[in-house]
C-alpha cells in the first residue's frame, strides 16, 4: 500500500486556500439527496455535523452518551489556542504553526499544521458568534494566558470550564439543525462496525444501548469523530466511557492507524490515591501560569512530609527545588507537557515525592508566590501603597478565585485540602493521544469515503499536543476543513441514489457484531471486564508509559497477547444483548484496548529513538533529553490490520519532508 497523504504544492502560506479554490462542490440543490453519518458529537463531530446540515445535506449523528452536551470535549479546562495576537507579544500564523511543530518535537505534518493555525483565529470569531463566554479583561476584549510550550499568550479561555462553553456553542448549533430536521439525532447508540460498499464506506451497524437493538445506517460518506484511546491505561484523564472502538473497527476494515505509541502524561492531575480507583481527574495546564511547582531538595523532608511529620508549608524557600525553573529557565513551569512530566517522574524516582500511598509519587504546585505578587498588584490599583500581609493575602487569594476559582473548588472537593492555603499535589496522568487513524490532507483515510476528525486522527500533534490544540483541532476540523473536503468527495454521489440498507454487505457486518456479541455472552468466564481492564492498564504504564525500554516493550507485546487470549477465555459478562447492559459494552470495548495495546507496543519498540511523549531511555542525551534520530525515523508509522494475531500487522511509513521549518534540536532551556 502505497500513502499518499496529497499535500498540495505551493508555498506553505498559500497551500490550504488554493487548494480549497480547486476543489470540487455540491450545489445547494443536490445536497439534499446525500447522507452524511457522523460518529462522535463532541466538539469536532458536533462542529462537523452542525457544518453539513447548514449547508442543507442529510445528516445523522451519533452519540453513545445520552446526550452531546455529555461528550469528553466537556471536561477540557484551560483553553483554546489562536494566532490573533491580541496581547501585541509577537504571536502569528507562522509561530503558531512553528511552537505546534516544535512542540511535536518535528514528527507531525507540516501543512496540517500550518492549515490548523491559518484557521485559528476564525475559530473564536465562530464561537464568540455564537455566544461562547470567554473571558475578558477590564476594557471589555478578549483575554489571554499562556501554556506550556509558548513564550506568549494566546490561549483563550472561560474560566477552567473552556470545553464546556465551546461545546455548548456546539451543541447550539446542532440543536438549531436537529430542531430544522435537518440532522437526526441519535443518542445512546454506539457504533459497532463500519460497513464497505464496492471499497468506500457506506454506512455503520449502531446498537442501541437502551434496548440493545443492531441498526443499519447508510450513507454515502461516514465520519469518525469519536475522540482518544487514552483508557487503553484503564486510569487517565478521560471520561470513563471514552473509548477506541470506532477507529479501531475502521482500522480493522482497511484503515491505517498512525503512530499509536504516541500518547501524552499531561503533567497536572491530582494523583493516584488507591489501588480501588477508576479515573484521574485533570487539573488544568493554565493553573501553571501561577502555580510553581517544587519539591523537597532534601529526601528526608519529603520522607517526612508522606509521613505527616512535615507540612509544605515548613519547608524554607533555600530547601525547595523548583525544578522545571532549574532545569528550563527560559520556559520554567510553562515546559512541554511531556518535558514538564518526565521531570516530575525523574524528581519522584529520586525518592523527593510527597505523596503518601503505595507510589510514593506527587510534586506541589505552589501559589503562595501569586497571592503576594496579585495581592500586592491588586493593593496598590485600589491606591493601597502599603498594604499589610494579611490584605495581601485577602486580596492575592481573591485574584486567584476569579481566575481559578472553579478549579480550587474541583480540587478541594475532591482532596479535601485548600489549595489557597495549601500547594496542590499533582502528579502526570495519561490525557491525550497524539496518534489515530491515518487520515491524508482531506482528512480522509485509506477506506474512500470514510474520514476521521479530532483527537481520533493523527494528523496534528506529532509526539506531543501543546496544552490548548486539542479544541483548537476539533473545531477547525469540524467548522473549516472538512466542510471542503467530504464536499470534494460528495461531488461525484449526487447520482448515486440513497444507499440501501438491504444490501448483502451490511447483513454480513450486521451478523460480525452479532456474532461478536452472542460470543461474549455466552463465554461463561470466571472474571469481570475491569479485571482484565486493570491488568491491562498495569501493563501499559508500567512498560508503555513515560518510560520505555526494549525490553519492557517486548515483554508487553508479549504479556498483553497472553492477557488476550485468556480474556477471550475467561471474561464473563452477565445480562443479554436485548437490554441496558453496560458491562456488555465495556467487554466490546476492552477487546478493542487489548489489540491496540499490543499495536502501541509494537510501534513503541520499531521507533528506535526518543521523541515527545515516546521516550525510550536508550536513546537520551546527556542531559537526560530526547534523543530524535531524523535520519532514520522521520516518518509517520502507520500500520495495517493483518487479521487476528497483531504481532503480524504490516508498517507502512509515510516521510515527512520539512519545507519551511529548519528541524533542530528542541531546546526548552
């Protein structure tokens, strides 16, 4: 299979608008006679389906929640990245586009990428169109911070609540097409297989989750939009449903998967608290804008602080270490993700974490530094030139409960500790996976008609997503992108009639996931889904995690084998098929992370060198850093389902040529 990812030619500031120029249309007549389905209503499959519904095609969109507003895309808290500048420090498309390369650490697209900051700034006109809340400063204009990764400010945000507001715009928009009848809205069904008519995707088998009915749904293009594989940990940041087994079923019926091993440790979650827990909780990047993070310098004190003996707050400025700000004093604690979490492992490895359970792993993120120099601020605007420390203090805390508010108030509930008084604890948790379904320029995959959005595809991030480009992707694909390339595509079916259901293609994917199901019902295993769940989650941290090694890596491809076989053997799943069953789709769902599992390993070990998330600790420099091997592994690695046994799925390498960025060493120092 020969990849061609169809970047046009031209130069990198003129190739997506003369490309879109020449791309063929669907006149507003015809668009009525074409179905489009689209699988996901997060903030890029709800941006994409409000799209084609305004522009008068068929849609039909689902949802495995029982509603869009209930999407992952929800829980995102910082912010939203854009080129407009506003806060006049030298920002533009050209740097947006370069801090996302670099960031990536030179191993994601670069004309992806460079289309993705050319449309950032439409993205907030969009939204503020439609009523999103950002926030704003005195004056009345949109405010910005920064994020990890950056040495400006262009992330825009609504308090800690960001994926929220711009879902709700979303979601506003596909509400007002569902209200036309323009978009038929299903919710709590799941997709279970993608159905091939002829080679071009032409529909999906839904169950319903509430009754357990098999659908059939044709269309004449079919769009995957079903966010990351990040539970392929069993613990991360992500909604406890969230899952891979839409683009794993396209994968599997001749779409390639990209770079799975690529995943990102973002660096703020509260930590892991027991072996019992189900999820982490993400405590937003923007939170370092303010916080310092620090632990103990002395091994003692932060023994004497897991055992209660010692409090943050009596360990001397001289005796804290302020890592990131060490070790990358042009960054500090606005590192990379990936940078910022590999240090707080190093730090904790070294026997100087500070949280008391098995792990012994936490670092603090500190405000007590903000509150003076807000406070003071704050003092001195209300002519207040003097101020004593407890108006400080007053004041400095409640600078930070307009900016942070929501966040302290999650964290504190959840801790039962005041982050005003107290640093937080926070510690790296899986969040985000750079890697998906290989999709090209249009977005489309290798499966003709089948197209892939968000966080489900590769295409953006490289190794490592900068905080506050996951929404900024999800939007520009869904509101900029893709209305141009399915419609390329959509051009040559206004013939084509509407798609029957009765062909003998969908019985045939119809009965796979019948089949599918009666196998895990009838089983009669002795162990639940979360059993082999955790066992998997166990396997992937420990030897697919922030650290890898060849040979973790090839004891994992082969644990993780064994861990399938005895699942499909032992797993019990209780209830029927004609039912609410969730266990039932969790043992669908688990089957999928199994095989991916064991595909991220194998891409892991193939990927001799270290690069953004995947740092491989054979290959680091001196100074502990990533060691990138451009000759041999400048490349994006997608891979081709061979059937049953992953171990024998076929690598095809797809090179990336840099036009307009001089590739370097990346240097956060």
């Amino acid at each position: 299979m020969k990849l061609d990812s169809k970047i046009p030619e031209g130069h990198i500031s003129q190739k997506w608008t003369d490309y879109k120029d020449h791309l063929k249309l669907v006149a507003p007549n015809n668009r009525p006679k074409i179905d489009i389905i689209v699988v996901g209503t997060g903030l890029a499959g709800a941006s994409a389906a409000a799209s084609f519904a305004e522009m008068g095609y068929n849609v039909k969109a689902f949802c495995y929640q029982d509603s869009p507003r209930r999407a992952h895309s929800i829980a995102a808290q910082g912010g939203i990245n854009a080129a407009k500048n506003y806060q006049n420090d030298g920002d533009s498309i050209y740097r947006l586009f370069y801090d996302t390369i670099k960031g990536g650490d030179y191993r994601a697209r670069e004309a992806n990428v460079h289309r993705l900051a050319e449309v950032s700034g439409n993205i907030i006109d969009q939204c503020v169109a439609q009523g999103v809340p950002f926030a704003r400063d005195y004056g009345g204009y949109l405010d910005n911070r920064s994020f990890g990764g950056t040495q400006l400010q262009r992330t825009f945000y609504a308090a800690g609540q960001t994926g929220q507001q711009l879902l709700l715009g979303a979601y506003s928009a596909l509400s007002r097409q569902i209200g036309l009848g323009k978009i038929e809205m299903y919710n709590r069904h799941e997709m279970l297989e993608l159905v091939k008519v002829n080679g071009k995707a032409r529909g999906i088998i839904a169950r319903n989750l509430v009754t357990g009915e098999l659908e059939r749904h044709s269309a004449h293009a079919v769009i995957i939009a079903t966010g990351g594989y990040g539970n392929v940990y069993f613990l991360s940041t992500n909604a406890m449903g969230s899952n891979v087994t839409a683009g794993w079923k396209v994968h599997k019926q001749g779409a390639l998967f990209a770079n799975p091993c690529y995943v990102q440790i973002h660096p703020t979650c509260i930590p892991v608290h027991g072996t019992n827990q189900s999820k982490l909780t993400l405590m937003s990047e923007s939170l370092r804008n303010s916080g310092r993070i620090w632990v103990p310098k002395k091994k003692e004190d932060a023994a004497a602080i897991r055992e209660g003996k010692l409090k943050a707050s009596q360990i001397a400025e001289e005796d804290r270490d302020y890592y990131l700000e060490r070790k990358y004093p042009s960054y500090g604690n606005l590192a990379p993700r990936d940078i910022s979490s590999r240090a707080a492992k190093e730090v904790c490895d070294a026997g100087h974490g500070i949280e008391a359970n098995d792990t012994n792993e936490g670092v603090y993120l500190d405000f007590s530094t903000e509150i003076q120099s807000k406070g003071k601020q704050a003092a001195f605007a209300k002519g207040n030139h003097n101020p004593s420390q407890e108006e400080i203090v007053t004041l400095g805390k409640k600078w930070l409960e307009e900016k942070y508010g929501n966040l302290f108030t999650m964290y504190q509930k959840i801790t039962d500790e005041n982050p005003y008084e107290t640093p937080m604890k926070i510690y790296p948790a899986v969040h985000y996976t750079m890697g998906g379904v290989w999709v090209d320029y249009n977005l489309q995959s290798t499966i003709p008609g089948c197209f892939v959005a968000g966080e489900a595809n590769f295409s953006d991030h490289g190794a490592n997503r900068l905080g506050a480009s996951a929404l900024m992707q999800g939007l520009a694909d869904g509101y900029f992108v893709l209305p141009y390339t399915v419609s390329d595509y959509l051009a040559d079916d206004i013939r084509t009639g509407k798609i029957s259901t009765d062909l003998p293609e969908f019985a045939a994917a119809e009965k796979n996931v019948k089949d599918s199901i009666d196998k895990f019902l009838n089983n009669n295993g002795t162990k639940t889904v979360d059993h082999f769940h955790k066992r998997l989650g166990l396997i992937m941290w420990n030897k697919v995690g922030m650290g890898r090694t060849a040979k973790g890596l090839t004891e994992a491809i082969s644990e993780i084998a064994a861990l399938k076989a005895e699942f499909l053997k032992d797993v019990y799943v209780p209830g029927s098929a004609d039912e609410l069953n969730p266990e039932l789709e969790k043992a669908l769902r688990v089957a999928d992370f199994i095989e991916l599992g064991q595909l991220m390993a194998i891409d892991a070990l193939q990927r001799n060198e270290s690069c953004g998330g995947h740092f491989r600790e054979e290959y680091q420099d001196a100074e502990g850093e990533t060691l990138r091997d451009d000759v041999n592994f400048k490349f994006v690695g997608a891979w081709e389902y061979k059937g049953d046994d992953i171990s024998k799925e076929e690598l095809h390498k797809e090179d990336l040529n840099y036009e307009f960025i001089k590739i370097a060493a990346r240097n956060y120092k």
